[in-house]
C-alpha cells in the first residue's frame, strides 16, 4: 500500500486563516470527487469556520474519561477503518488525553499516513520543537505542545496561510478569534504588533529553510552541478595566512549587497595530514566569521581547487572569495596556483580574487626543518671520514674481490651513514666513496682514470644509486618525525579543545594545561587596557604584568596576549602555543557571555514576570471591579425602580466582586514582598483547631475537617497561615465535583505537622507537578478564567518563608491532595471547653 501524503498549513499565529484554508481546500478535493472526511477540526466557535464544515462528512468524535473528567477526542479506530481517500485532521501538535494509542496527534497522523491516507492539517510555527525557546523569548508565554520538525520538513507540501500583523489584530477587534472578554489581554500581550512581526518572520524563514531541502533533494535527485543563483551564497576561502581577515570582511561586504544572502568560510586541510594552517590565525578567523553572522566548515582534500569547488557546489554558492596569491613569478610559471586553477574551473560560480598585503611581499620559503638531530648528523660525518678509510684499507689487505663486490660494500656503507647521519653525510659518502673507489679499485689504480667503459658505467650508477639511498632515508626520516610531531601536536590541541568543553572554568584549564605541558614558571593571560594591560589569569608563579616582562609572548587577538615566563619557545612549539592562546581568548568569551547570561536572568525572569502579571491582571482585575461599577451604577440610577429583592442582589454582587477584588490585590501585594524579601514573619506556637476553621469562615463554605486528637501546636504565622490554607482550600473546590466536596486533616509527623487538603477532581499529571507552583499558572481549571494563577506560587512561598514544605500528592482514585508540612510547636495548646 502506497503511502499517504501530508499537506501542512503552517500559520505564524493563532487565526491566521490555517484552519479556514484547510477547509476551502476540502471542499475544492470534494468538488472534484475526492473521498475526503473531516476527522477533527477545532472550530473555537468561530463562524465562519463552523459554516466551512456544511456539506462535509464529520466523522464523530470519541469521549475519553480521565481523573473523573470525559473529554473529546478524535476517533483514530473509526477514521481507519472508515479509511478515506483524504483526512482533514486539524492542530498537529495537540497532545492527546491520556489514554489513548498515542500521546500527540501527530502520532495519530503518522498511522493514518502509513495507511494510504492523505492527511491535511494545520501547525502554528510557535508549535515547531526548533523555534519553541525563540517563540518563548518573543512572547513571554511557553508553548508546552510541541511537533518534531522533522515531521513537518517530511510533509510533501507545507503552505504559509499569511496575513500581516495589522490585519490579524483587526481580525481580533472584531471579535473574530477570540471571545470578547479576552480580546483586550490577547492584543496587550501574544498579539502585539513586535511579537506578531517576529512571528511572521520566523514562519517565513522556517519556510525557506524548507524551499532549499526541497531544491537540494531535487538537484540531488536529477544529478544537477550547475549553481541555481535562488539565493546570494558568497563562500569565502581561508588558509590560515594573515590575509584571512581581509578575505572574511570583503566577503561581508559582498553579502551584505543582497539582503538574505548567506556568508560561509571553508578551510581546506591537505589530506596528508603534514602541511597544517595556523591552528591560532584559523580560530581567531572562525571568531570573526561567526561575529559577521556567517559560518565555518572545514574539509579535507589533495586537490584544493578541486576540493573547494565541490563544497561551493554542494553550498549551491553563487561566488567564491580568494586571496590573490603570494607565490613569486617564477613559481607561476610551474604552477598556475589555486587562485587561477578555481578560476578556470570555477563555471558559473564567479570568483573573486582580492589583493591583500601578502602578495606585495611575496611568498616566504619555509625552512624544512633537520630530519635527523645535530648529534646524529655529527655522527654520521665522522663515520665518513674514519669509516671509509678504514673500508678501503680493509678491501686493499683482504683477498682480491670484483669490483663489483667492491662497489656493494661501498653502498651497503652509505646506506649504513644515511641511516646514522642523514642527507649530507651520506651525500659526502656517496662522493668519498666514489673517488676511494676510482683511485684504488679500478684499474688503472693509483689515478683518477678509468681504462673500461664498464667500470665507469658501474661507478656512475653506484653514484646514483647512492644519492637516491641517501634521499629516499632521509625524507623518509623526515616525514617520520613530522609525523610524530604532527600527531604529539593534534593530542595537544585536541586536549585544548577538550578544555575549553569540559568544567567549569575552562580558561584556568587551559592554562594549567599549557604550564605542564611546556614546564612553565608562570602563564598569564593578558588583556590591553589602554595604556597599559589588565591581569585576566594566571597559574603558576608570579605573573607577568606586560608582554615586556615575559620570556616569550603569543598575541591571541587585538586585545588578548598570553605571556609566558620560564623558556623561550622554539619555532617548532609556537604553533601549538598560538593555539592554546586562541582557545584562551574563546574561554574568557565564553566565561564572560555565562556570567553575562547569569546576570541577565533574573531580568529576564522579572520581565516574564512582568509580562504575565499584565496579562492575567488586565482581565482578572477587570472583570471585579467591572461587576462592582455596574452593581453601584444600578443602585445609583435614579430613573431605575428597584425593589428590596434587586437592590439587595445588586449590594451582594458589589460585595462579591469587591472581596475577590481584595483577594487579589492582597495576593499580588504578597508577591511582590515575598520576591522582594521584604515580607515580615511572626512564627508562634499555635493551634490548627483555631486556624483551619477561621480559613473556612473566610471562604464561607463548610467542608469536612478531621484533626488528630492531642495534635501539637504549629509554630507558624497564623495570618500567613490562614492565607495559604484559603488558597488550597479554595483551589479545590474549584476542581472538586459539587457531589465530593474537599476533605482538610491534619496529623502530626514525628516533629512536624501535616495538614491536607484533598480533592477528587481531575487531578494533574505527575510530570507537571512543579507548574502548578509556577506564578500566572492555571493548569488543569475547567474555567480558565478564574483567578490570576497566584494563589499556589504564592502558598509555597508564604510556606517556605516559615520554614515548611508545599508538596503536591495524588489522591487514591483520583484527584490532587496538597500536604502542607509546618515545624510543630514546643508544647501541645489546650483545647478551651
């Protein structure tokens, strides 16, 4: 069976039109004859969508029970086995009651799928898992249902129902999203005109992302090379030199012509592993492209030009940026160089090829550095001067030989110094040995001479034949040793790399890591304050105050410098010191941006705060003191007749509204001193028999009350706890079915006392315990409209301000018990007859 397919339409808010598109486009798929049934669409009684579900088939949704409530849900089994050739199923994110097949909807879209049904839905971008946070940081409100992205980037085809932030808060006047009591809230806070803007833009970026998979897969799929110029790509080519900075900038500058044009740096490593870039210039270089908004990769090839022109193709870049090159004249003309090659290569990508101070200088010869070391070489020149002698003498002594035995000696001698010594002492033999052979061992002997045309062809190839050796061990020393070198060199970075991740202050790391690997006195990190440096840290001995007082120093960047005191460094070990300071400058970043993140937090905090504040007071202080004006308007009305009956009604709703007024404001009030500090606690030792029943004539409701006999007294504040028992208390009743009133009781517990308030309404689920404490929260209430969502938040605070604990507990079969625990008092209070 051939699998469904997946039509998304994606929204970047609530009543954009998404649900309404799907709909029209149900209609369109019915028109033509489409089997097509309406498996869930959430209306949220708007009309216009209620009139868009005449003349579909509805399939009936099923009731689920939970935690003594029955809620609706979409009917999975029935929709399979009624199996239509297309499903609308509306809100892919929507997490199921649990219960059911699957935790989320979109699980319930996978089997429909797997089917052979098509499925059209609707997602919101605050839905998407990778923009969840950022959506979160705009609004101010944590979206908790969430669908993996990868679902939506699988769908076959996603549509953006747009509409500009002007015409949706429009839309939301008018009554058209929401009900009238929460337009005010909704347009002062989610749908403000920044927040929808943002909104927009991440839909529309998300979406574009979305366009490019497609247009790659697509490429992919029919063997396209070619650049399709959809999009400004400017991908700049970095060697680690000093001119990489000039490239990154000129690259920048080029990108930032076309608006949404991309900027991308690559490095090309040689795959032999040997001839490495400046580990340092290339960290500070990847700092600096990622500051400029662009991206680092690195890729690994012998061919370079070659290698680089893949990437740029698989980048579908549109420019490539290189630096024009340093290599002197003479070199060109053995080498056209990288720069000319990609451009010869390059086909539709244009290249650009900048001048940079480099090329003025021309090109510095590397010095390769000794094979083998000075003693070694030193040995090998004396093997030469005694050993050779000493050979020729032994050969002259000895029985007669050929002087083709003669020759092999001689070569098995050379190979034996170019084994000990290297390339010069080898080079030497091979000379020594060819003029020792000449003079003695072939005839005529005793001159320089050479009677047979054979023996010169012998000499002339035991000549070659020696220098080859003599070569062929010495570079194979050489590579030996820059292999180890470059391996020892790769540990070292990897571990400063290992560093910079791992623990808690990485740059003291480093820094230690450096003091032992080079056996250092002293390593500091130096900051430039004009005019003078700044101490950033140091392990070791004393510290270095300026570059001038140290034995060696790396400049980092321009504002870095790490000053070394003990060694000076060789050529050899400035690589990979560049490199820790490199990484010593990204620590002290890194360390700087998390306190920066720490410090910003509370503000952060504060304006989640402020923000959720704003939007539950808007609506909840509202709503009392709006029944209240209207209650005093009516007895005041002078052209109105009441009787005792209405003004009476009129007194109790103004009363009413005026005490829950009062409610309110005192619970904000203590918020604020409690997150302030500044709220004043008086613990004595009281009795919960004189507590708990004064809590209940607040609320003016009679619930049952089982106390422990011989219960200690409580060392708390008696008002403060009259006040969380009023909210527990009051909290569940509002859950509590009319039929099962909450039950309070209290025992004591070794040296505590515990006083539980129960409810056998719907309850919470176990993973969202700690929300209900959260501030502005109204998890799990039946009418969301009731309160600010202050009273729990502010309950465990007034609790743990006195010393005790607010926890949360499931009551057996269903429902929520709060077990408030309070230090007993020194003695048991006597109960008054």
């Amino acid at each position: 069976m051939a699998r469904g397919q997946l039509r998304i339409y994606l929204g970047a808010a609530p009543g954009v039109g998404k649900t309404y598109t799907m709909l029209e486009e149900a209609h369109r798929r019915a028109g033509r004859g489409t089997d097509i049934v309406v498996g869930f669409v959430e209306t949220h009684g708007r009309k216009h969508t209620q009139a868009m579900l005449a003349d579909l088939e509805v399939l009936p949704r099923t009731t689920v029970s939970y935690r003594g409530a029955e809620f609706t849900e979409m009917d999975l089994d029935a929709l399979l086995a009624r199996g239509p050739a297309v499903a609308v199923v509306d809100e892919l994110a929507h997490t199921n009651v649990p219960g059911g097949r699957n935790a989320k909807r979109w699980q319930d879209v996978q089997e429909l799928l797997a089917a052979g049904i098509t499925v059209l839905t609707t997602v919101n971008v605050q839905h998407l898992e990778s923009l969840n946070d950022v959506v979160a940081q705009i609004t101010g409100v944590e979206q908790r249902e969430t669908v993996p992205d990868a679902v939506v980037r699988a769908a076959e085809q996603v549509e953006l129902v747009d509409m500009t932030p002007e015409a949706l808060r429009r839309r939301m006047a008018h009554g058209n999203i929401y009900r009238p009591e929460n337009i005010d809230a909704a347009l002062g806070n989610y749908f403000r005109t920044g927040n929808l803007t943002a909104l927009r833009e991440l839909a529309l970026l998300w979406l574009a992302d979305k366009v490019d998979d497609q247009l790659d897969a697509y490429r992919a799929d029919h063997h396209i090379d070619t650049t399709w110029e959809t999009r400004e790509r400017v991908v700049v080519a970095l060697t680690g030199g000093p001119e990489g900075d000039t490239l990154i900038r000129r690259a920048a500058r080029t990108a930032a012509r076309t608006k949404g044009a991309d900027l991308i740096a690559v490095h090309v490593s040689r795959n032999d592993g040997l001839a490495g870039a400046n580990p340092a210039a290339l960290a500070r270089q990847r700092v600096l492209i990622e500051s400029l908004g662009g991206t680092y990769h690195q890729v690994i090839g012998g061919d370079i030009p070659a290698a680089l022109l893949d990437f740029a193709r698989g980048a579908n870049a549109t420019q490539i940026v290189l630096g024009a090159s340093s290599r002197g004249r003479l070199a060109q003309l053995f080498s056209a160089g990288v720069g000319v090659t990609t451009t010869a290569r390059s086909g539709s990508i244009d290249v650009h090829l900048v001048n940079h101070e480099r090329v003025r200088r021309g090109r510095v010869t590397r010095r390769l550095p000794a094979a083998l070391s000075r003693r070694r070489r030193i040995t090998g020149f004396l093997t030469v001067l005694v050993g050779f002698p000493a050979l020729t003498w032994l050969l002259h002594v000895a029985p007669h030989m050929s002087l083709t035995n003669d020759i092999l000696l001689f070569l098995a001698a050379i190979v034996g110094v170019a084994l000990i010594g290297g390339l010069w002492p080898a080079l030497l033999a091979a000379v020594g040995g060819s003029l020792l052979l000449n003079w003695f061992f072939t005839p005529p002997t005793g001159r320089f001479t050479i009677a047979e045309g054979t023996n010169l062809l012998a000499l002339i190839i035991f000549v070659v034949v020696a220098i080859a050796v003599s070569w062929v061990v010495d570079t194979a020393a050489r590579t030996t040793r820059q292999a180890a070198q470059a391996g020892a060199d790769a540990q070292t970075l990897a571990t400063v790399a290992g560093s910079v991740l791992r623990g808690a202050r990485p740059l003291t790391a480093l820094l230690e890591r450096l003091h032992e690997t080079f056996h250092l006195d002293s390593v500091t990190l130096l900051e430039r304050d004009n005019p003078g440096w700044t101490v950033v840290a140091s392990v070791g001995g004393e510290p270095c105050t300026a570059p001038g007082d140290a034995d060696a120093e790396v400049t980092a960047d321009d504002r870095f410098t790490l000053v070394l005191r003990g060694r000076e460094l060789q050529a050899s070990d400035r690589r990979i010191v560049e490199a820790f300071a490199a990484q010593a400058a990204l620590a002290v970043r890194q360390e700087r941006l998390a306190a920066e993140a720490a410090a910003a937090k509370p503000l952060a905090e504060a304006d989640r705060m402020r923000t959720a504040l704003l939007a539950a007071v808007s609506h909840d202080l509202r709503t009392p003191l709006a029944s209240a004006k209207a209650a005093v308007a009516g007895l005041a009305a002078a052209d109105v007749h009441l009787d005792d009956d209405d003004r009476a009604e009129l007194l109790a709703t103004a009363d009413e509204s005026l005490d829950k007024l009062d409610r309110l404001v005192a619970n904000l009030l203590d918020m604020s001193r409690l997150q302030a500090g500044a709220l004043g606690v008086h613990a004595i030792d009281v009795g919960a028999e004189e507590v708990v029943p004064r809590a209940l004539d607040d609320l003016g409701v009679s619930v049952p009350l089982h106390l422990s006999p011989d219960l200690p007294a409580v060392h708390a504040d008696p008002g403060l706890l009259e006040r969380i028992l009023v909210n527990l208390v009051a909290n569940a009743l509002r859950h509590s079915p009319p039929d099962r009133p909450p039950i309070v009781t209290a025992s004591a517990l070794h040296d505590t006392i515990e006083i539980r308030v129960i409810d056998h309404g719907p309850g919470i689920p176990e993973d969202r315990w700690d929300d209900v404490f959260l501030p502005f929260q109204r998890l799990g209430d039946r009418d969301n409209h009731t309160g600010i969502g202050l009273g729990l938040a502010l309950s465990r605070g007034l609790t743990e301000a006195m010393g005790g604990t607010l926890t949360p507990e499931e009551t057996p079969g269903g429902g929520l018990t709060m077990i408030l625990t309070l230090p007993a008092g020194a003695h048991t209070p006597e109960v008054p007859e």
